[in-house]
C-alpha cells in the first residue's frame, strides 16, 4: 500500500493522536498502557467499561460506559476517538468482535488489541487453520499478540495455539476496510511470567523451587508492564503521517499494519533466576532445582489439556511458554526491535524481578483480577 501523506488528508485533519480508547484500562497491562499514555499529557485518554461495573478508573481518564447486549453504545462510545486499544481478558471473543466492529462504525483509524478473537464471518477461514495447524483438540479462542512474534514464526505462533486467532482479528479488521492494526510484540510479561505459575518461567518463588527448561540457557525477549506502557505512550505520540516525500521523520504509518517489537530483556532461565538469587541473597542450594526437556514439557502440557478440568489451566500455560523455549530461534526477535526507534529506555532486571517477588508476596491472581 503506498505511503499516505498529511498534506494530502482532508481539511481539518490534524496529524496527532488526541483521543486513545481503551478496554481494560484497570487491567494487568491496561493499567500500564493507561498510566503512560496519560502521563504524556498529548492524550484524551477514554477508558471503555461496562455500564454495570463498579471498577474505580484511572484518575485523568474519561469513562464511557457501554452495554455489549447494545452494539449502538459501544459505537457511541467510540466516535470521535482516533485509537482503539483493546487489553480484554481471555475467552471474551463476542465482546472482542463487537468492538472491532464498533469501531469500523465510528470511523477509528487505529486498533491496537491485545486478545484477538473469533469472527463468526471467518468461519471458513477458522476450519482451514484448525485442520492444517492444531495439533491438539483445544483452543481458546482469544490468543494474545502481546506475545512472542507468531506471524514471523507460525510453526511456534501454531504450537502455542497463539497464531490462529491472530490471523482470523486482522483479516476481520482488513475486511471491514476502516482501521488500520498495529499488533504489539513485547513477548511474555516479565514480572507476570515468574510470579504467576511454575508453567510459565519455571519459577515457584513460595516452595523455592525452580524448573528449568532444557538446559535454562536459551534466551528469549520479556518484557515489563512498564515497558509496555512507555512503549505504546511513545508510539501514539509521534506524528500520524510524514507531511510529504522528503519528512523522513518517524510516524505512527511506519507500523500500519504491521507490528511494534519491543523488551525489557534478552535474557535465559538462568539469567533470571541470577536475578532472583541476586535480590533474594540465597544461594542456588536454598532451592529445589529440575530439568525438563523443552519437547517433553510441551507434550506434558498438551495431556493436561487434554485431560480438561482443573489442568486445562496449567497446560495452556506450559504449552504456551515451553515452546518459546524450544532451541531453534522461535523466541528471539531482536532482530527486529523498536526500542531505540521509540527511545524507551534500558531496564533493570533485578528491581523488575523484586516486583515480581512483591506479587507473589502480596497473593496477586491474574484469574481475579
């Protein structure tokens, strides 16, 4: 698609982001993306929440409240916003659906989302991934681009059940021909991943025990929630468009359609856990060391899958994160990194793994959030 320009936009158009929607504005990330788009004082920052909740919003965000049983107050609540970013928990694929949608109606040239989701118009499309690519006979229907990069890697995008939905949210927003998509690349969440289950990053800070994955020294991209935030705060901050063919300047245009990629950290397992070693002061013996093969712990995941109930859980999760791990690259994308592009800046891993340790510490549960 040829490169758009400022000077040739209608009149009246203004080549900045003022109004930011987002969905799940209190949420793991949300909060975060919300905190830092605020924080630049460029931004109406719109936070989108059911009519019935009794959530306490940010402080300096606007609410609008919508009803997903009335698709037109969803519209209403979107008109005039530039940006659409939705953070929704996963299996809300109807709500999902109905927010693309909604923001086609009202004109909003941007979606950024975090959970991509099943299109009922896509039917055909979805059978086609589903007999090509899962390898196992479950699926959430809400896969999660704040990921690892699933579109330049679709053999570990199907393994970890991320990609086929991620293929099916695009092409409903190409389809309807209004907004544009930017995916968000940042990989699994730093301080998420080692306090919320042995699944994911190998960790189980209450027991001091420790899984690694392999031998723990394939690296992979992580990121902050903090990172996150700055990330997206500098992205909708820069210009839309360059004015003309000679502005070589930096713009949002630059990712339309495609996908930002940023970190925290290049790091391995056993980086992590020297980190966790580190602002602990215990030694390696004060823990229960494993080993797990990266293949095996993947199939492991797939049974309790499989086997449902209270291990569908936990087998989503080590599915998910073992196969990053797997010793053939499909976990790194530093090659395509935007952090210098969108100056965000180098980070500690040792305070990021303290707030990890306040987590556990504190009883934090994503599921109860």
């Amino acid at each position: 698609m040829a490169q758009q320009y400022a000077r040739d936009q209608p009149a009246g158009f203004r080549n900045h982001i003022e109004n930011v929607a987002i969905v799940g504005a209190t949420g793991s990330v949300g909060e975060y993306l919300t905190k830092h788009l605020l924080l630049t004082g460029k931004h109406s920052v719109t936070a989108i929440s059911r009519e019935n909740s009794n959530t306490t919003m940010p402080e300096g965000a606007k609410v609008a409240r919508i009803d997903y049983e009335n698709p037109e107050t969803i519209v209403n609540a979107l008109k005039g916003q530039q940006v659409l970013i939705i953070t929704m928990k996963t299996g809300q694929k109807e709500a999902n659906v109905k927010l693309i949608e909604a923001a086609a109606k009202a004109n909003v040239g941007w979606i950024m989302r975090k959970f991509l989701i099943y299109s009922p118009s896509l039917r055909q499309i979805e059978q086609k991934w589903l007999h090509r690519h899962m390898s196992v006979m479950a699926y959430t229907w809400a896969a999660n681009e704040y990921s690892p990069d699933v579109i330049a890697r679709p053999d570990m995008g199907n393994d970890s059940m991320l990609l086929p939905a991620v293929a099916y949210s695009r092409d409903l927003i190409v389809e309807l021909g209004v907004s544009n998509f930017i995916s968000f690349f940042c990989s699994y969440w730093y301080e998420f991943s080692v306090a919320n289950a042995p699944q994911a990053y190998g960790f189980d800070i209450k027991e001091k025990k420790m899984t690694f994955i392999d031998d723990g020294k394939t690296k992979i991209n992580t990121s902050t929630w903090e990172q996150c935030g700055r990330a997206v705060a500098k992205l909708f901050s820069l210009p839309i468009y360059p004015n003309d063919e000679h502005d070589k300047s930096l713009t949002i245009s630059h990712w339309k359609n495609d996908a930002v990629h940023i970190q925290s950290f290049f790091v391995s397992q056993q980086d992590m856990f020297a980190s966790m070693l580190r602002v602990t002061s215990n030694k390696e013996s004060d823990w229960t060391i494993e080993y797990q093969n990266a293949q095996e712990r993947y199939k492991q995941g797939q049974e309790w899958l499989k086997e449902g109930g209270a291990k569908y859980g936990a087998g989503y999760i080590q599915c998910m994160y073992s196969r990053v791990f797997y010793k053939d690259g499909s976990g790194d994308f530093s090659d395509k990194l935007d952090n210098d592009k969108l100056g965000l800046p180098e980070e500690s891993i040792d305070e990021a793994t303290e707030r990890a340790i306040r987590m556990v510490e504190s009883g934090y549960n994503y599921f109860a959030r």
